[in-house]
C-alpha cells in the first residue's frame, strides 16, 4: 500500500502548485476580459484588448517588446551557431565548452544588467578607458548605449546569457551528427565547411529554431532587464503591464491583464510551434531507426 501511493505523494508539491499556476492564470484571462467583481466590473468585454491595440502608447510597447526579444533572439542564434560551427569543426572537446558555458548562463539577469551598466553607459568602464586614451574628448562624448530608444543595452544583456545557452543547446547534436554523417560527407570528397553546411546544420535545423523560440518567449516576457536598462519610452510590455497593474485607479488593472493576455497569446503559439518542431525531431528518429 506504501509503495502504491508513494509516487502520488511525490509528485503532490508540483500537483498543487500547477493547480495555483492554473487557477491564477485562469483568473488573470478573466480580468482580461473586464472580469474582476471586487471592482465592480462584471460584465465580460473585448473592449480592453481592443484599446491597448488601438492605444499608441501601448501599441508601441508591443512592438517594442516584440523588436527586442526577435532582434536578440536573431542574433544569439546566428552568432551561437556560428562559435558551435568552429568548435564542432576544429574537433574541440565539447564537455569543456559544455562547462565554460554555464557559467554565464547560470548569473541572475540583475547581475548582467549590472554589468552592462557599469561598462557600457556614459559613466561605464569603456568609457572611461576611451576618455583616457583621448579617443574622446569626454565621457559624454560616448555612444548611447544604455536606456536608449533602440534597446541596445537590454539586447547585450540578453545576448550575454542566450549566446551561451544556444551552444548549449545545440553543441551537443551538432558534434554528435558531425561525428557520425560528417565524418562520411568528408570522405567522400567534401570539406569541413561543405559538410557543415550541407550535412550538420540541415539536420540540426529543428533543434536551433527550438532553441530560438524559448529564448524569444522568455525575452518577450522578462521584467527585469527591461526595467533596469529599458529607455523611458517606449516601455517593454511586461514592465508596461507592472506599471498598470500598481496604478492607483484600480480600473486599469484589465489593462494590465490584457497585455499579459496578449503575451501569453504569443507563447502559447511559440509553443505549439516548439512542439511541432520537437515531433518532427522525433518523426525523422524513428524514421532513421527503421
């Protein structure tokens, strides 16, 4: 009887939290809809929705948001591919880079944006060094890298911990697929970039564009950086969110909701598009084992 129900009392602290999750997602779609009987509104609408997309101000966050998370997504996939391309090729050892990796993956965003404040703002160390070696006249003088309109500072601070996670990612398969198909292409007459190109990195297609589609759901929906590096306006969509969630007109709390509405909308999609991709992987392994 103990050994029956002994896995059922394992899983029960993830049971009960999935059931929290559950009923606070459930009542935040609710509020989305104009839902929320405490503040008197009652009526189910569209009407919220409608507004935050008609509303430039919130329009832009939107798009803001969307800018960001695909610009640094984009970018930690082409520059993460490229750096497991050279690994893969020259035959490192790929457990070493496996562990040199984590090491950025596993530093908390605050940290990272830290980081990217105290080098690259106008007051930052690379300012400072360019100032002293009179490359400008002052630190003034120094790009805007940092709460500026473009993002820049929220994309370096994203990149820092998706580049490495994209090699994480997908090293492993890449060197595996090299090391077996690759090895045959080779013989067979075509060189290490052919091979690459031709062989490896069509077969590791699905799993890079996996990798792309969590990285930009989580950029889309992270806070922190965004708060702590963003520009005045436009504001990302989750710190947009926050600020109409705290307002002291409970009334926009809807609004609040349905821009997590809408970006909870974005990656249900991503992940219906992450599990296509993931079914097809297991598709063509059953196929290669037959």
């Amino acid at each position: 009887m103990r050994k029956k129900y002994t896995p059922y009392l394992l899983l029960l602290p993830q049971i009960i939290l999935l059931i929290i999750f559950a009923i606070g997602l459930i009542n935040g779609i609710t509020q989305s809809f104009g839902v929320i009987p405490t503040f008197g509104l009652r009526e189910p609408t569209l009407n919220y929705y409608k507004e935050v997309l008609i509303s430039k101000y919130m329009l832009n966050s939107i798009l803001f948001s969307l800018y960001i998370a695909g610009t640094s997504s984009i970018f930690a996939v082409i520059i993460g591919t490229l750096i497991c391309m050279i690994i893969v090729i020259n035959k490192k050892t790929i457990k070493i880079y496996e562990r040199l990796v984590q090491i950025p993956i596993v530093v908390p965003h605050v940290v990272v944006a830290i980081f990217i404040l105290n080098i690259f703002s106008k007051s930052g160390l690379l300012a400072r060094i360019l100032s002293a070696l009179d490359l400008i006249s002052s630190q003034e003088q120094f790009i805007n890298l940092v709460y500026d309109k473009y993002g820049i500072g929220i994309i370096l601070a994203y990149l820092w911990k998706e580049i490495p996670f994209i090699i994480y990612f997908a090293i492993s398969i890449m060197a595996n697929i090299n090391d077996s198909l690759g090895e045959a292409a080779i013989n067979l007459g075509a060189s290490k970039w052919e091979t690459f190109r031709k062989v490896t990195l069509p077969l590791c297609k699905n799993t890079i564009l996996s990798g792309f589609l969590i990285i930009f759901v989580f950029a889309l929906g992270a806070y922190e950086i965004p708060q702590l590096l963003g520009p005045t306006l436009p504001k990302a969509l989750p710190v947009l969110s926050y600020i109409q969630y705290i307002h002291p007109n409970l009334q926009n709390r809807p609004y609040a909701m349905a821009l997590n509405g809408i970006i909870i909308l974005i990656s249900l999609i991503s992940a219906l598009l992450y599990y296509k991709l993931i079914k097809n992987n297991i598709s063509a392994l059953k196929d290669k084992n037959r």
